[in-house]
C-alpha cells in the first residue's frame, strides 16, 4: 500500500511516483540551528526529513538462490570502463569520475542518512556505530548522519532496528568540492536550474547505465524541509524535473534513444530529493511599520522576499525497498493475507518498540545472560498486539529485522522479493551479490544460534530468556497471540488473558517468574488525552500490580498523559521523549524498591 501523498503518472511507458513529505516546523530537525555539534563535514545541506511512512505491500524469500532476477549483465562490476566510454568506446568527458573497487574497503567511503523516529536518534546513533560506521552525527531528533564502506550501509538494512529509511548522498547543490558546469552554492531558484543541477551533478551511467550493462529501473520522490521558490513547490513536477534530466542524460548517451524505466514498486534506483528553502541576505532594512501602513510596500517587500527565496538540493538513493524498514513482517496488514485479525494502523510501530527495549537496556541484560548464565526476563502486563514482547524476543534471539522482512514476504505473482534482492546490491560500482550472501548467511547463522540459547533451560526450571505478557482485551490478544506466531517467538514468549490486577506471576508450581536484579518490566498503558473511567482504573491496576509483583525490579512506562503518570505515585529515575503520530510521549524508568519487612 502506498502513502497517502503519494500520486502515480503515466507518461508513456514511465510511472512516477511522487510521495511528498512537508515537514512540520515544529520540532522538525530540518530546522536550522537545531543540529548536534558537526563532527566531520558532510557534503549535505539535509539535517533530517523526519520518520516516514512510505508504504509498499511486503511479501518473502522462496529459498530460491537464483540471482538471475537481478538486472543487467553484473560484469560492469570488473571495470570502470563503462563508467569512462559510452557505447560507441568514446571517453565521456562530461562527468568527473571517481571510480571506486567495489570491495575495496579502506577507500571506497559513502555518506549516509538514516531517518527514525524523532526521540531515537541517540538509540540509532549507537546501533549504527555498532555496525562499523564512522563519523555519526545525531541530525536533531530524527535523523543521524554516517560514513562507511558499502558493507556497512549493507549491515544498516540488514541489522538497524530504528531506522525507517536509509539513504546515501550521491549529490548535493552545497557541495563545492565537485566541478558542476555552474555554481549552485547560492541555491537553485527555477526548475531548469533543477533540471541542470541533476544533469551536471550526477554521473548518470554509473547510476542508471548506458545500456551496455543494463538500464536500471528508478523512481522519485520529493521531500520537503521549508519554503522553497514557487517554481520547485509542486511535488509531482519537482520529481518529474528529477526524473526527465536523468533519463535524458542516458538517452543522450544512446544512438538508439532508450531510456530507463520507471517502477513504482521496487525500483533498482529510488531517488530521494530533499528540497530546503533559504534566503539569500539581500542586507535591506526591513520597516516593519512602514510595512503595516503602506500596502504598496506590502507588495513590494513581498515580492522582494520571493526574490530572495532558493533551494538547496541533496539527491539520495535508497539502499531498500519494499517499504519503510520499521516494518519486520509479522504483522497482518490486511485482511487478505490470512484468517488472523488485522492489526490496527494506530499500533505502536516494531521500531519504536526495538528503541524503546534498547534504551531501557534490554540487549545489554541478555548479554549478560549470555556471559553468566543468570537469566533474563521481560514482562509486559499490558501487551496489547505484543509489539513489546516480540521485539524483546526478537532482540534477545539474535534476530536480524531483515531476515524477518525477507522471510515474511509474499507476492501472488512471482515478483522479485525486494528485501531479498535490496536495490543496494543491485547498483554499479557498490556491492555485490556475494557480499550480501555472507551477510545473510551470518544472520541466519545468529538467528539459530540466538534461539536455541533464548530457549535453553538454565536448570531451575526457566529458560535462559523469558518473555511474560499479559493482555485483558481479547481482540488485542488475538492480535497478539498472531504476532507471536508469525515471529516464531512462541518458545520463549508467554501471552496471559485478563487485568493485570489479578494476573499472578508465580508459576503453579511456586516459583516466581521473575529473577532478582535480572528481570525487566514494560508497559504502554492506554493513556488518551481525554480521561475517562476506564483509563483511570486501567492506571491505578497497573500501579497496584507493579507494587505486588515489581519490588527489586526496573520499570519502563510510555505515557503521553502526565496526569494520568500521576496515578503511578512514584518517581521517575529517566525519561526521554518520543514524538510519533502527532503525539508527544514519555517513555519514563521508575526503580521499585524492596518491601522490606518491620520486626514488631
């Protein structure tokens, strides 16, 4: 399924996609001034887009390893040469050329954009140094800037729990280290300065091809930062403008006058073009009062400030396809993919869940269970569709988000499995096939390994992971019991029905669920911004049960309600903010202390 602002066009045999993201200035990271501290400059006027939601039906890997579906003739992955010459073995001289070894890892570095929701850009930063890359700079709340090799941008969609789209920068009107045929360092004011900026900037055969080594298929979308000049305002003709610069520029380099393709669904290429306004100091005074009585005036300086007014362009290319990367796949999206109930579009997204469990240090207890062999337990008394347990299980499994996405794709006619076959892997001059293979290989090798550990027992009766969840109503506890299954979590993950007030955890046979200093509680109580009885009573049973069951143990409460968090009556130790769905949330540490016992 498509995103709502997305719009498709014909054009001859061309479908463009067009998914325009205005951004909302209000506690955007696109805003100037709002950047964290710059650590290495990056050839980019992009700070952040802000998460998104672009969707894209996800359907699976049918164990196939064929890789005859991909496009074009692979060999061009040898040689540069058919970066240097066009069809007819004449050097192209238009387009500076820096040819890079494909596995050359020391030297073939890529800047990267990772966009998330706003609040896990610290979670983000941290798992995308943990893959290798360098130079990572948080981008306001929801985007974090990165370098590294293509096996690390291979890792991000393979591993990255938070991020919901990753791109690398392939141009950038800002950047005065390329030779362009003009200087575009004072903004880009008109489509045609558009059209020539993409035509100059970007070297089309080794993005797209000649034709000697296959056309790649490609789309376009646009997303906005600010204001930008009347003529680039219209998302469909600014990504037409992107589009038609590209395919012209290859069929300039063709006799027979082909020109790529355009997919909408799983394009080899997808093309992300930021568009950020800014204004030029023209150093006039500006009269405000002069301005409040004089409509002439008005007019002038209105027409003055549009003068002034231009765009800084950054041109990205998306490493995935498919969809936003926060989805995993076990999850039914509609009521055609099977008999289970569907889950509603308000749930809490798989990657605000996997932050939320990595900030509270979830990933970190597992491993110490790893090390020690003590244990780790999560429990959740209010689960709803259990995206908490299943992300903890997941993550304590060892379980890459892309295995999960490959696994669980389906298509009724025998389309290429997009996140098997990620674009990433089917460009020119960036990685190969094998390098993805020993990629998913190792995962699979982790995702055993990891669940054959989560579900081994320690010897006193529990496993060395154990995941408690506890849900009172009954179609979200369907929703939940699917979601487990559809994980293949069901060994290690535990679904109760009823209110949590009278939900024991002791086992029948006396032994209490939960492990001193090595247990974890969570919870997202329902926490709507007009109270009623229900969410009040929800609130005092879910204080009344971490007080029985909790003494000794960490809390974690998301609540976009402080007055329903009042209801709790206890003191927070943390909290970090999380903005998603127009809605600002806290996702709030208590520490509950130990009863202790009074001698009479």
């Amino acid at each position: 399924m498509m995103a709502p602002h997305s719009m498709h066009r014909c054009v001859g045999k061309l479908y463009v996609v067009l998914a325009a993201t205005i951004c909302c200035p209000k506690g955007n990271a696109l805003l100037c001034g709002r950047t964290a501290p710059i650590l290495h400059r990056h050839p980019s006027s992009l700070t952040a887009a802000g998460h998104d939601d672009w969707y894209i039906d996800d359907d699976v890997h049918d164990g196939n390893n064929d890789h005859s579906d991909l496009p074009g003739d692979k060999s061009y992955t040898k040689s540069d040469r058919d970066l240097r010459y066009d069809s007819g073995g004449n050097e192209q001289s238009e387009f500076p050329i820096e040819s890079t070894p494909i596995n050359n890892a020391d030297t073939d570095i890529r800047f990267y954009f990772a966009t998330c929701i706003p609040g896990l850009h610290e979670v983000l930063a941290n798992e995308l140094i943990s893959f290798g890359a360098s130079n990572v700079e948080t981008q306001g709340s929801s985007g974090v800037r990165f370098e590294g090799n293509p096996k690390v941008g291979l890792k991000t969609i393979l591993w990255c729990r938070t991020a919901h789209k990753v791109m690398e920068l392939i141009a950038s009107s800002t950047d005065g280290g390329h030779d362009y045929e003009s200087d575009y360092s004072e903004g880009i004011r008109t489509s045609n300065d558009l059209y020539q900026f993409c035509k100059s900037a970007i070297h089309t055969p080794s993005l797209l091809g000649d034709g000697s080594g296959g056309l790649l298929t490609l789309s376009v979308s646009t997303t906005y930062a600010s204001k930008v000049p009347k003529e680039l305002c219209h998302s469909h003709y600014t990504a037409l403008t992107v589009k038609n610069s590209l395919v012209d520029s290859v069929r300039e380099l063709r006799d027979d006058g082909e020109r790529p393709d355009v997919d909408v669904y799983d394009a080899d290429v997808p093309l992300v073009a930021v568009i950020r306004g800014r204004r030029l100091d023209n150093g006039r005074r500006r009269d405000w009062r002069q301005r409040e009585r004089n409509h002439h005036y008005e007019a002038n300086f209105q027409a003055e400030e549009e003068d002034s007014l231009v765009a800084d362009v950054d041109i990205y290319r998306c490493l995935h396809s498919g969809g936003s990367a926060h989805r995993r796949g076990y999850r039914k999206m509609s009521s055609e993919d099977s008999d289970d109930a569907v889950i509603h579009r308000a749930a809490m997204k798989e990657s605000l869940a996997a932050g939320l469990l990595l900030q509270a240090g979830w990933d970190k207890l597992v491993n110490a269970a790893r090390g020690d062999g003590k244990g780790a337990v999560l429990i959740d008394p209010m689960a709803g569709s259990a995206t908490l347990p299943v992300e903890a299980a997941l993550i304590a499994c060892d379980m890459a988000p892309g295995l999960s996405r490959i696994a669980s794709w389906r298509s009724g006619d025998g389309s290429r499995n997009p996140h098997r076959y990620p674009p990433a892997i089917r460009w020119k001059s960036f990685s190969d096939i094998e390098t993805w293979d020993e990629l998913l290989n190792d995962a699979k090798s982790r995702a055993m390994a990891g669940m054959k550990f989560a579900a081994s027992s320690m010897g006193n009766g529990k496993n060395n992971v154990s995941i408690y969840c506890n849900e009172k109503n009954p179609g979200a506890a369907q929703l939940a019991r699917s979601s487990i299954k559809n994980a293949g979590v069901t060994r290690i993950v535990s679904l109760s029905e009823g209110d949590c007030i009278d939900w024991n955890l002791e086992k029948d046979d006396g032994i209490s669920c939960t492990i001193p200093s090595r247990t974890i509680f969570v919870s997202n109580p329902p926490w709507g911004k007009r109270l009623s009885q229900d969410i009040d009573d929800s609130w005092v049973n879910l204080r009344e049960f971490i007080r029985r069951e909790a003494p000794g143990c960490e809390v974690w409460v998301l609540s976009g309600n402080k007055d329903l968090t009042k209801i709790l009556r206890m003191k927070k130790s943390k909290s970090m903010a999380i903005r998603t769905a127009d809605e600002d949330l806290k996702w709030l540490q208590y520490h509950v202390f130990q009863k202790r016992e009074v001698s009479v």
